[in-house]
C-alpha cells in the first residue's frame, strides 16, 4: 500500500460525458502527478500540482483539466468524452516539487471504460 | 530530448531462471534513472533507483540494476525469477533539463513454470 488513495476504482460512462477522479496523496506529499496509461499509448505524464498550484504539463487534452485543493486532494476532471479516454488513470505523489531522483508513490488507478 | 527505450515489450523466462530486462536511454547530461514493477491490477511502485555513485543499484525483491553511462544503459537483473515476479516493468529517467519522469513503454516479464 503506497498511501496514495483513488476514488473510484472504476468508471463507466457514456461518450460525450463528463467525469471527476479523485485523488488523496500520501500524508506530507505536497505534489500530485497524473497519468493516463492505455494500450496503445502507454503511461503518459498528464500533469503536475505542488501544493496547489499547476507546476508542469504533458500531454493533457484541453478536454481535461485537474485542480489541487488545500488539503492538498486532487481532481482530474475529464469532459467530452471520447472512446479513446478509455483508460486506466493513475495518481502520483510526492513530497517536493519534481526533485530530481524523487521517488513518485503510485496510487491503484482508476479504470475509467467510455461506452 | 531525452526518450527511454524498453527494447522488449515480453520477455518470457522459465522460473528459476535469470532475466535480463533491457533499458536504454538518450540524454546529454547527468541522468537519473529508475526501474518501477506493476503488478497485474495494482499501480506502479519503485523497485530501484540510481542517482550517482555505485552504478550497480540493488532494489526490492532481488532485483538489480546497472548504470553503464558510455553505452547509456541501465539494465534490469535478477539471477533466479519466481512465478510472483509476473509483471510489467517501466524504466524512466529524469536530468537536469527535464525534471520530469520520461517513461519507457514497459517490458512484460512473463514467468514459464
């Protein structure tokens, strides 16, 4: 068990939706990363929060967007859905602000299917 | 840029056996790598990491790594692999250019009983 929580486990929904994933990092962590892993692309760096405040950006869709509160949560809000979202999504955290040779504490991914 | 190369998408081994799983990088500058296992529905979680020094890394589970800068590589080892080491594994690197985690497309180790 990481300590970092995701909710929900997983997600159904229907294309042109709109979804929110959820995200706890471990206690003490200031950043959250997000992910996106699918078959054909692989895991692909989605964005990062350091204590609440966007701090690098991959390839997020301007579809999606994500906010870190102060309780240092975070959300990934997913809209327009396509069937291609279809994917599992992960949460990282850690403590500073992408410090080189940090170690990122995975979440257990949602498992979001667009039908 | 930088950009992580997995050079096998399977690799599929008998138990008991060694494995190889083979991971090569480009960057120009001070890299730090890492080798992180995801188990079958779980998330990732770090089984080693090199930032400087030794460039033979021990990690988790028996595993180990090796840094060798002039073929830029860090190749993933265990001498004898059990049916528990079923998994993917993803190598990554960051430098000073980009602090960011570049990720590797992940290399199934698929344990043979």
């Amino acid at each position: 068990d990481s300590g970092v929580t995701q909710t929900p486990k997983h997600l159904i929904t229907a294309t042109g939706q709109r979804v929110t994933l959820r995200c706890s990092p471990r206690s003490g962590d200031l950043s959250v990363y997000w992910y996106q892993q699918s078959l054909d692309q692989g895991l692909q760096f989605l964005i990062q929060y350091y204590n609440g405040e966007e701090r690098a950006k991959g390839n997020i869709l301007e579809r999606f967007s994500a906010q870190q509160f102060p309780d240092l949560h975070s959300e990934l809000n997913l809209s327009s859905l396509e069937l291609g979202d279809s994917a599992l999504y992960f949460c990282a955290s850690s403590v500073g602000d992408s410090i080189l040779g940090e170690t990122q504490y995975f979440g257990p991914g949602t498992r979001l299917l667009v039908l | 840029a930088q950009s992580v190369t997995q050079l096998d998408s399977q690799v599929p081994v008998f138990e008991e056996a060694p494995v190889e799983l083979r991971c090569n990088y480009s960057s120009s500058v001070s890299v730090y790598l890492f080798w992180y296992v995801q188990y079958p529905n779980q998330g990732l979680q770090l089984l080693l990491k090199y930032l400087s020094g030794s460039t033979l890394v021990k990690g988790i589970n028996g595993f180990e790594a090796e840094f060798n800068k002039s073929q830029t590589s860090f190749h993933l080892r265990k001498p004898s692999v059990h049916i528990s080491d079923t998994a993917e594994y993803f190598c990554a690197v960051s430098d000073n250019s980009n602090y960011q985690l570049i990720w590797g497309a992940g290399t199934k180790l698929i344990i043979k009983p």
